[in-house]
C-alpha cells in the first residue's frame, strides 16, 4: 500500500486518482496534521508519496513513478504517443500548475485591494490563454490522450477548480468544459474527493 502525503483539494488530488485508477490501495495522511512533514519532504509541499523504503516526492515525478510502475490504460505504451502523455504531465505541472500558483502567491503577499486585483486579472489572463492551448489540442479528441482520460486531464481538472477560490474570471473552451465535467464524474475522481472530506471532518 502507498501513504500518500495531502492537503485538501491540492495538486495531490491527482496522485490520488490516478492511485485509484491503477487499482491501488492509497492511505492517505493531511501534511498540516504532521509537525515533521519537513522530515518527509523539505520543501514542505505536496504531494509527497511513500513507496516502500522509498519517499518520493514532486508532482511529476510522482505521477511517472506509478504510471511507470503499473501497467495501466492513462499512459501509452506507444512511444510517440508516450512522449506525448509526458510532454502533457509536464505542461501541466509546470505550466500550468505555476500559472495558478501566482493566484495563491498574489492573494497572499499583495496587501493593497487595487494592485492586488490588477495583478490577479493579469495572472487569470496568462492561464485564459494557457486554456485556449488546451482547449486546441482538445479539437479532435475528447482528451489529451485521445478517447480516454489521461494523467494530465486528471491534473488539469484539479487545477482548474483553483480558480473558484479568487475574485477572477477564467474561462474555458466548449471542449475543454467538456472534458473537465468528464473526469470529474469519474467514480474514482467522486471517490478521492469523499476520501478527503471524510478526513477533514475529523
């Protein structure tokens, strides 16, 4: 069984359904309810997953570990078509995800209602464009990795729910709306969202 590292509605909400996609068993644990998580990841950020004797720790890398591990039907065999999935893991983990994260870092450290609401208009207008990139891969195919949810629609939903959190307006394709109602309908998308409720009602 994997231990997985959280913080409610984070990017580890994709570790975790990609975990459950792959027919693994996940516990998982609030980072903010462990004074040493430091320990477990300096950074002090999530995800951090447990693997045996080995901690891992970065989103990507922790996606590709398991993708990698088990065999699965959200990561291509094909080579060409498995370069793809990783370039997509990797726009949005460290594309998109950052684009997003100037959101929390704005709302956070920007005391001055004025200037703070300039610049989070600014950022919501880097990741509109950031969509409208999606949204064109998305032309011919129902998501990323054609007729089936990949790794990256999974992490892409999670961040695009981010945006609700901010006074901004970020908008999305008709194909991009499409695929993000998609995956989250997903039994196992449903699942980790109940798993981290139930925790946080503890």
């Amino acid at each position: 069984m994997y231990t997985l590292f959280y913080s409610q509605g984070a990017c580890s909400v994709a570790t975790q359904v990609v975990l459950r996609e792959l027919g693994q068993e996940v516990n998982i644990i609030d980072a903010k309810q462990r004074d040493n998580f430091k320990d477990i990841n300096p950074v002090g950020a999530v995800p951090a997953l447990v693997d045996g004797d080995k901690t891992l720790t970065e989103g990507a890398a922790i996606m590709l570990h398991i993708l990698n591990k088990h065999k699965n039907s959200l990561f291509p065999e094909n080579e060409s078509d498995r370069q793809q999935a990783i370039q997509d893991i990797m726009f949005a983990n460290a594309t998109m995800h950052p684009a997003y994260g100037r959101l929390f870092f704005l709302a956070q450290n920007v005391s001055d209602e004025k200037v703070r609401q300039e610049t989070l208009n600014t950022a919501a207008e880097i990741i509109n464009k950031l969509w409208q990139v999606v949204e064109k891969q998305l032309a011919n195919k129902s998501f990323l990795g054609g007729d089936s949810a990949s790794a990256a629609d999974i992490m892409l939903t999670v961040y695009s729910r981010w945006g609700a959190y901010f006074p901004v307006d970020i908008t999305f394709g008709a194909k991009t709306t499409k695929m993000l109602a998609a995956v989250q309908a997903m039994p196992n998308f449903i699942k980790t969202d109940e798993a981290e409720e139930a925790m946080s009602a503890k």
